[in-house]
C-alpha cells in the first residue's frame, strides 16, 4: 500500500524550509506539493512519485536574516543582528561607508571593519553584535557579508546611522599608563586617543626624551570624527624594543579648509619593563 503525503504551502514554509537538512522518503511515497511551496533541503531524495504545482530542490537553504540594527552608544557604533536559520555558514564580515561625501560617490569605498564567526548549521535564532569603536563622524552605512563554507557570499541590507561631529579637538591620555610587560603589568601595548571637528591632514608621533622620533603612528587624510590607535614599542623598530622610560606622543592636524582649524598637543606616557 503506498504512502500519500500532501505537502501544503504553509506546512513547508515552517516545517521544511526553515528545519530540515536533509529528508528521505521511503519507496512508495507518493508526495503533492501544492501552490508556490517548495521541499528543499540539503539533501533531498524521493523514492516515489512527486506530482504537484510546488517545487523541489537540493540546494543548502541560505542563512535567513531575520533582523539587523545599529544604535550609538557613547563614542561607539553598536550593530546587532539575528538569523532564523543557518546551512554552511562561516560567518559575517561587516563593512562600512561614508554617506553623503565624496568618498562616498563609489560603490567600491565599502570597507571591511570587522568579521564575526557564524553558528555553522542552526535551525534555531541565534544573535550577534558588534562594537565600532573607530567610526566616522556623519552619516554611516553598515551592511553584512555572510560568507559560506565554500567561498560563497551575499550582503544583507544597509542600515543607517549618524555619528555626532565632535565639538573640539582633543588628545586623551594614553590607557593604560604606564605600560609595559613587567613581572607587576601584563600591558606591552598602549592605546592612544583623539578627536578632531574638522577634516584634515592627521599625524600623531612618538617621541623620546631627547625628542628623537622614534614611531609615526598616524600620517595620513582622516574625516572629522573620534580615533584610537595601539602603540607597540616593539613592533615600532621593526621587532626591537624600545627602551623604558618616558616618552611624548604628539598630534597635529591641519585642517583641509583653512589653517585656523590646525591643532597640535603633546601628551606623556611611561614604558615601564
């Protein structure tokens, strides 16, 4: 006697879509796909008739992206999203852009800032986040790269977001202070922070007591907006550490409008080893 299935739309968009990896129906079965409802898994094999309006497939169902936000909190960019569902996914990189600017006028200016590891196989939600601690000020696009095992990848729609200029220049005190690997610090690096309300030509260098320059850790054109950089004494000298003792890191920027917008401020730090 053979075994009847009758396969209604709604039945699969819940049950197969969203659950399944993979299905085997025995010899005999007969399967009715009605409407625009599909049987698709990884794996799908039928040994028996298959008759119907819907469709059959044996491709991996995609990674379903079932929301995707972004919010300021203090100085950061906070993105979170969530899936339903996912098949052979390796993860997400997260990308960026400028809105509204010049750098803005190419569809190639999305930059990588960040990647987070997928679940792999889930037929359950699963959350994830990601903290922008370097963004430009403005309005910020964000978009999502699910890439898959194999190589493949897709982008999730753009969302929004406006960072506030900066109200005035400002060079923090480097954290932590001192710094250093020692038997009572486990802190070889340090990181130094800034802010500018105008767009323009960015050095910040660092200096010993003899005022020999002895790392440039920033020399280039940035956007107004809130930076933090890490200071490795090693990695300056090329895998030769520098020495303890006091040294000054300076920053000057000039603006890209007019001289009357330059800023220069020269802060101390302590290597300890």
């Amino acid at each position: 006697m053979k075994t009847k299935i009758f396969l209604p739309t709604f039945l699969l968009a819940y049950s197969l879509s969203f659950s399944q990896s993979s299905m085997v129906f025995d010899t005999g079965t007969t399967i009715e796909v009605t409407g625009s409802a599909d049987i698709c898994a990884d794996v799908v094999t039928i040994n028996g008739s298959y008759s119907g309006d819907g469709t059959k497939c044996n491709s991996p169902l995609p990674v379903e992206l079932i929301s995707f936000n972004v919010k300021c909190i203090m100085q950061n960019v906070e993105l979170n999203w969530t899936t339903a569902t996912e098949v052979n996914n390796f993860g997400f990189e997260i990308e960026r852009k400028l809105v509204g600017t010049e750098l803005a006028l190419s569809e190639n200016n999305w930059q990588k800032i960040g990647f987070v590891s997928g679940h792999g196989n889930s037929n359950s939600p699963k959350d994830y986040s990601f903290i922008d601690k370097n963004p430009f000020s403005g309005k910020i696009k964000y978009r999502l790269k699910q890439i898959d095992t194999d190589g493949s990848f897709s982008y999730s729609n753009e969302v929004e977001v406006n960072v506030e200029v900066p109200k005035e220049f400002t060079l923090e005190q480097n954290y932590p202070n001192p710094f250093g690997k020692t038997i009572h610090s486990d802190n070889p690096t340090t990181k130094i922070s800034w802010q500018s309300p105008v767009s323009g030509w960015q050095t910040l260098k660092v200096y010993d007591l003899l005022g020999k320059e002895v790392a440039t850790l920033v020399n280039e054109f940035r956007q107004a907006g809130r930076y933090e950089i890490e200071f490795n004494p090693v990695e300056s000298r090329g895998g030769v550490s520098l020495p303890s003792g006091v040294y000054f890191y300076r920053i000057e920027i000039h603006s890209d409008i007019t001289q009357a917008g330059s800023f220069v401020q020269i802060r101390k730090m302590l290597l300890a080893r």
